[in-house]
C-alpha cells in the first residue's frame, strides 16, 4: 500500500505500470506541433454523430477502445476506471462509456481531470484492491463553448488571453508493477483561490493551484527540480505558464529550465488562431498519453512530474461574479520503478 508522507504526498510501495494509453484528437490538434504522435486524428467535429455532445461521447469511446486494444486487453479485464469531462453531470463519460460494463467512479477536476484520474487509479492499483484500472477524460471545443462561453453562432470575439479548449481524449490503464512508464508517487492539490474572476483568463486563475502542487511535492519528497527531464503543467497556457514560473520564483524555486505546458504545446500560436493556447481535459490527457508516456517507456525522458490544472467555474457561478477557485494534482512518472 502507498506510504502516506504527508497530508497531500503518497509515494507508491509497488509501484503502478501504466500498461497502456491512447490519445485520440481532432482536426485543428493534429494539424499542431504533436500531431504525428496521437493514435488518431478525426477530421469531423461531430465524429459521425449527430450533435456535438454525442461526438465527444464517441471521442471518449474510442479512445478508451484505443487503449485497451493497445494493451492486448478486453473490457472485462479492466477492474475499474476514473472518468470525467467538462459538461455538466460528465454526460460525455456517462454515455461514452456505459456500454464498456465496467465498474466507474464519475470525477469532476475540469481541466485537472487526467492528473486527478490518474492518480486515483495509481492509489488504488498500489494498493491491490484494483488489478487494472483505467482513467479516461476528453474536451471538445464546440461542446465547451456551447456550455461556457457562447453558441458558436453567436461569433464573440475572443479576447488575448482566452484559450483554446481542445478536442482530444487521453486513456490509460495501470496494471500491477511490470514496465515502464511507473508511476512513483502523488500529490494531491487543494483548492486555490486568488481572487480571479475573468473566464476569459483561466490560465491566471490556475497558475497559483498548479504553484502550491508543485512547491508541495517537491518538500514533501525532498526532490529537487533537476530529478526531472520535465515539470509539465495541463493547460496554463502563456499567460498561466509565465505566472506559475515568477510565483514559484518567489518561493526559490525555478522551473525555467525544464517547465512544459501542455496547452503551449498543442498548438502552433504563430500559425494557428488559438491566443493563449489550449486547455481542456482533454488537452493534458492526450498530450500527456500522446506525446509524453511513449518518451518516458523507451528511456528518452526518465523523470517528469504531471501536473493537470483546472478551473472549477461554472457558468452560474461566473454570471453571479463569483472567482474562480483552482485546483492541481501531481503525479511522478518515472521509467525506473524505484
């Protein structure tokens, strides 16, 4: 069972492999930097659906398929799994995924939902009550503005620091200590509020959650920023990213050097329309099972810290003018499992 070390860090007695993953994207994110390296890319926004809400359930669907074929797995081989999105009541994960016959816990960390996911099914696998356990979130740009922001319709102009919520779908599924990917450890993040109250600016918003998860673990485990090849954030995109390193800066902490931010990474900023970069759950969830896990099994990167940012707005809340509280979860993947 995992070694609680502190109120938020437990670190992992065996161990967890992430035994398989799978991303899978839209059109705009496989045109962008990461393209080549998702397992699919869909050039219909509505994924042969009917409705938007539908296409990101099938989104959902296929990605979790993707990952339980790449680990030469069936559905009835999986023990559980963590699931969430951004719409309310997580209808993409409840209609995406109830044909899998697959025991769920339905999660709501907005864009955080991966690392929270994530770090859920590694206490759980660590401790021998789930053999292999999933953890499965998506977004989906049209979706979210329908839901957020505004009909597409309506044609709002966005401001500099919007971001751009991506169409993707990360999955993974951890199985008892066998390869690599490990993961080694987690930390579990609180709610930050700094007082932000512009949906137009979430990038701020989470900078201060994604600041203590980080500042945490690293006290906590006693390591330093250079064990890691990568301290990788979900979704700060630039204006976030550019507050997270000056706030933890302020702390004696620089992660200058080897911070990378999943929403600056998505997208070309020069040559795609997206501001500030992306964010939704989806975005850190496939760029994390796209780009990064592959990386870390065949040794290229040994060491990143992942940790997923959300904004636990909603839209009420934002009409009523209320700020936008913010909350980060750390997870220590590693190729040694030791």
């Amino acid at each position: 069972m995992a070694k609680k070390i502190s109120r938020n860090t437990f670190i992992m007695e065996h161990s967890p492999s992430i035994h398989s993953y799978a991303a899978v994207v839209g059109k705009l994110e496989g045109a962008g930097p990461l393209g080549k390296y998702f397992d699919e890319v869909e050039n219909d926004a509505y994924f042969g659906q009917k409705t938007w809400e539908k296409g990101e359930s099938e989104l959902m669907k296929r990605t979790l398929k993707k990952a339980i074929s790449k680990g030469s797995l069936s559905p009835a081989e999986i023990d559980y799994m963590f699931a969430g999105d951004l719409l309310n009541q997580c209808i993409s994960s409840t209609y995406g995924l109830k044909d899998f016959d697959i025991p769920i816990f339905g999660i709501y960390g907005a864009c955080s939902t991966m690392s929270e996911g994530l770090s859920l099914a590694s206490l759980m696998t660590d401790s021998g009550i789930g053999g292999k356990v999933a953890a499965v979130t998506s977004s989906h740009f049209c979706s979210a503005e329908r839901q957020f922001r505004f009909p597409l319709s309506y044609g709002g102009v966005r401001t500099p620091t919007a971001q751009w919520t991506c169409t993707a779908s990360g999955a993974v599924i951890l199985s008892a200590k066998a390869a690599p990917p490990y993961v080694r450890a987690v930390t579990i993040g609180k709610i930050v509020d700094f007082g932000v109250t512009d949906a137009n600016n979430m990038g701020a918003a989470m900078a201060p959650a994604a600041t203590y998860v980080i500042q945490t673990f690293l006290e906590d485990t006693a390591m330093s920023v250079s064990d890691f090849d990568a301290i990788v954030t979900g979704d700060l995109g630039l204006v976030g990213s550019r507050l997270l390193i000056k706030l933890l800066q302020h702390e004696n902490i620089d992660i200058s050097s080897n911070h990378l931010d999943c929403g600056l990474m998505m997208f070309d900023r020069e040559n795609q329309d997206v501001h500030a970069g992306g964010s939704g759950c989806g975005c850190s969830g496939s760029v994390l099972c796209g780009y990064f896990l592959d990386k870390i099994r065949s040794g290229e990167l040994k060491n990143i810290l992942f940790c997923a940012t959300g904004a636990l707005m909603s839209p009420t809340a934002s009409q009523q003018g209320e700020s936008i509280p913010s909350i980060s979860h750390a997870v220590f993947i590693s190729n040694q499992s030791h």
